[in-house]
C-alpha cells in the first residue's frame, strides 16, 4: 500500500479551547507536567498506545506517536477565551481538579495561559454570569473579533498550524433551524444578530475562516448543523463532533458491545451521575440538561440494534438523570443499576458505582484530538472525522450510515485510519493477520 503524503510537523501548533474551565486547564496542566517530568500522558491513546502493523508473527509494534507523524508534545502551545476564568492558573485552582503540590511547578506557565474576552451570552448557559465578554454585540462583529484574536495568537505565538477544540459549557438545547441550513444563511444570520445562533457556533465559524480545525466536546448542536459540515468541506478543513466520551457513557460503550457479543437480553439502564463542578451546575438548568441528555441517549440503540435484535433489546428503559451536588466537586459519581436478562429469560442485575474523575478523563481526550485533529489537516481531510468517533459520545457520521458506538469498533476504526494514511494494511484479525 503506498502512504499518503502528510506535511510534516513543524513548528509550534497552537491548541485554542473556547473556555478555560477544569477540562482544558487539567489538560493544559498535564501537557506541561509531562514536558517537565518526563511523566507520560495517562490515559492519552495518541502517547501511550502502540499499534500492531502487518501479521502478529512479524513483531512491528510501535507506539502511535512513533508511527505517525504526530506534533510532539514540545511544539504545543495553548490558548483559550472565558468568560469567568482569568488564566489558565486560576481556572486550575478554582475548579480543584489538581492538587497544589502539582501545580505549583508550573504555576508560571499556566498563569502565562490569559484567557481572551469571550463571546458569551448568557441567554445559552443561564446559570453563569459572565464578566470577560466582548464588548461587540452584532454577531458577525462577534466574529471578526474572534478571527482577529486567532490570527494576533498564531502572530504572537508563531505558531505553524493551529487546532480549536470546545470546551465551553453545554448550551441549552436547540434544534437546527433555517440559519443553519447554509454558509450563506449563517452568514446572514450573524449579519441579523439570529437568536438561533449561539455563541458555540460563532467559535466554529471563526475557526473554520481561519483554516482551523474543530473539535466540538460538548453536546451542542454546532459541528453537527448543515452550515458547519459545509464550511469546513469546502475550505478542506477537519471537523469533529461531539461530546468528550468519559465517565459513565464510556462504560456504557465498553459494557454493552459485551453483553450484546453474548446474546445476552437488557430490559433497562438506569444511570445516575452527581457531579458538583461549574459543568454540574450548568446542567442544572433543565434546557441545558436536555442537550445532555440527548447526546447520552443515543449510544445504546446504535450499540445494541433493537431492529436486529428484538427479542433482546426490543423492550429497553433506558433513563439518565444528572443531579448537582456541590460537595462532589470534580470527582464525579455515576450509578448504573443494569437489568439484564439471559437463558429462559431468567433476569440479572448489574450495578456500576464508577467515582471518576471527570477532568481526569477528558484532558487526554482533549490531547489526543488536537493531535489527530493536526494530523487530518496535514494528511488533507476535510469535513467530518469518523474515525475520531472513539472519542466522542454521540459522533458524527461522515456519510449517511449513522456513526459506530461501540468503542472497540471504534478503536479499530482508528488504528486501521492511521494504518492506512501510513500505507500499512487494515487488521483485520483473520486467520493470516
Ligand atoms: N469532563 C468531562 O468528563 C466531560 C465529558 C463530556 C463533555 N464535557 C463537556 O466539556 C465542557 C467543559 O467541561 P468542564 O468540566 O471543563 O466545565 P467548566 O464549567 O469547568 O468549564 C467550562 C468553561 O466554559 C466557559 N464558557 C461558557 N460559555 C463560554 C463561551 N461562550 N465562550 C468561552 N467560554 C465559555 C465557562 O466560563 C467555564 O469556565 C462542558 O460542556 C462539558 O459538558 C465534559
């Protein structure tokens, strides 16, 4: 197989995250322990995994980041825009993901993370008052603002390339309506100051004008609406979305391709989470809850295929509840009481009791699509990222099949992609492979 031809990484890639709350401070927090210790990145894919190339017999088994041309870890530099937190330092301290004794050695280089005034309207995220807001209040003018704060970091920065993933609050929830239908109407849209167009989807759109890729990990609607898949295939930009898969529904995606494997029948999930974080709180609000709920709804369908599979997955309860508790914090816990059912229909349960830590999850997930992002740019992909779908609850789907769930096919989904790109064969797990 011959490889495609992928621009080298060279020079610094700026990693842009709108918001600068617990996820993107841990994650900006980790990469600069691990430039500074030598610590590897835990958890992230893009660091530590290896992928095995060619026959079992034939022992090629590198690590991801020696295989493909990834940015390395060095070359990274961040930015980001809230409206509550200062710097990056602040919004470390304030959410308490990380302990002091961790954070103190790279106190400077997070305090050197200022976070740009944001484009935030309260009308989205009810429960947070913003205070570092642009002062713009036309949306296309909201836009310029923002293309002109990526351009002065690329500028100041000198950066060779830069990537934007969200991670900002979840929005309320909305449904795509007639301004997102085109570019044109978007711009349109921004141009009228639409109510429709929220703030999540004005980030995209200055990205994307700026030949930046975006990676969507929250569950608003924006790198799923017809403007944004449009924008982005059309200036031969990546696109990823959405919502960082941790915590409970990454559970749900390793638990459920399991049962399904042996045949065995569920009747209902129920899954509670309390959580006491600034994302908790959010969520609180009904409306913004609702776009959460819809995003952690979907995997078990596509998983488990009632249509196939009646008699086993025909009947299912499946109920998510998110509730805030302050005492909690970060340190997330998520219950899963699971009715399963197997031979003769004789029923079982299955209880999870996962205490995550929510930021702990995401920040290598935030990493890794910055560099696989980075990548896709560079190996000239457009539009939506299928294969990044091991890393989001309810992924896009490039064509019009809907989008893999199951994170082992999703995980091979992945590998074969940079197999592909590097001109190694598919494994495909037969008798000869
Ligand atoms: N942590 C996880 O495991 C996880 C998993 C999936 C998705 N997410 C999503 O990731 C996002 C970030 O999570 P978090 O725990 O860091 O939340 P957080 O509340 O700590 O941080 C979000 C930050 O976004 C800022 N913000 C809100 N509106 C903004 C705007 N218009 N522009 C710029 N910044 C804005 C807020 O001020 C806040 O500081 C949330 O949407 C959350 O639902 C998190």
């Amino acid at each position: 197989m011959t490889s495609r031809s992928i621009a080298p990484a060279q020079g610094k890639l700026g990693v842009l995250t709108p918001g600068l709350g617990a996820v993107a401070s841990t994650f900006i927090a980790g990469v600069l322990s691990a430039r500074q210790t030598g610590v590897p990145p835990l958890g992230s894919v893009s660091q530590m995994a290896h992928i095995r190339l060619g026959t079992r017999n034939e022992g090629r088994n590198p690590l991801i980041k020696d295989f493909a041309p990834l940015a390395s870890l060095d070359d990274l530099v961040f930015g980001g825009w809230d409206p509550i937190s200062a710097n990056a330092l602040e919004a470390a301290r304030t959410c308490g993901v990380l302990d002091e004794r961790d954070l103190s050695p790279i106190a400077s280089e997070l305090e050197g993370v200022v976070a740009m005034d944001a484009v935030f309207d309260q009308t989205w995220v009810s429960r947070l008052d913003g205070v570092r807001v642009k002062s713009q209040t036309n949306k296309w003018d909201q836009a310029e603002a923002l293309i002109a704060d990526i351009e002065q970091f690329r500028t100041d920065n000198d950066c060779d390339r830069l990537v934007m993933i969200w991670c900002g609050s979840t929005e309320a929830f909305q449904t795509a309506s007639d301004v997102h239908a085109s570019v044109a109407s978007f711009e349109q849209g921004l141009r009228d100051n639409d109510p429709n167009i929220a703030p999540s989807q004005i980030y995209a759109y200055a990205a994307l004008q700026c030949d930046v890729p975006f990676a969507n990990g929250a569950p608003n609607l924006t790198t799923d609406l017809p403007c944004m898949i449009e924008l982005a295939t059309t200036r031969n930009i990546p696109l990823a979305g959405k919502d960082f898969k941790t915590g409970q529904t990454l559970m749900k995606t390793m638990l459920a391709p399991g049962l399904k494997a042996r045949m065995l029948g569920l009747r209902g999930w129920y899954s509670t989470n309390i959580l006491g974080n600034r994302d908790g709180e959010v969520l609180d609000a009904p409306e913004n809850f609702k776009t959460k709920e819809e995003s952690k709804l979907g995997v078990l369908h596509k998983i488990l295929e009632p249509d196939v599979y009646p008699d086993l997955y025909g009947n299912v309860d499946h109920v998510v509840r998110i509730n805030y508790y302050p005492p909690r914090g970060d340190n997330k816990e998520g219950w899963d009481a699971i009715d399963i059912f197997g031979w003769m229909g004789y029923p079982m349960q299955i209880k999870i009791d996962f205490l995550c830590r929510d930021s702990i999850l995401a920040a290598p997930i935030v990493l890794d699509l910055a560099l696989f992002m980075d990548l896709a740019a560079r190996a000239g992909e457009s539009g939506v990222q299928e294969w990044l779908s091991f890393y989001l609850k309810a992924p896009q789907s490039a064509g019009d099949q809907p989008a893999e769930q199951d994170l082992f096919i999703q995980q091979t989904k992945l590998k074969n992609t940079l197999r592909e790109w590097m001109g190694e064969l598919p494994v495909t797990h037969s008798e000869a492979g």
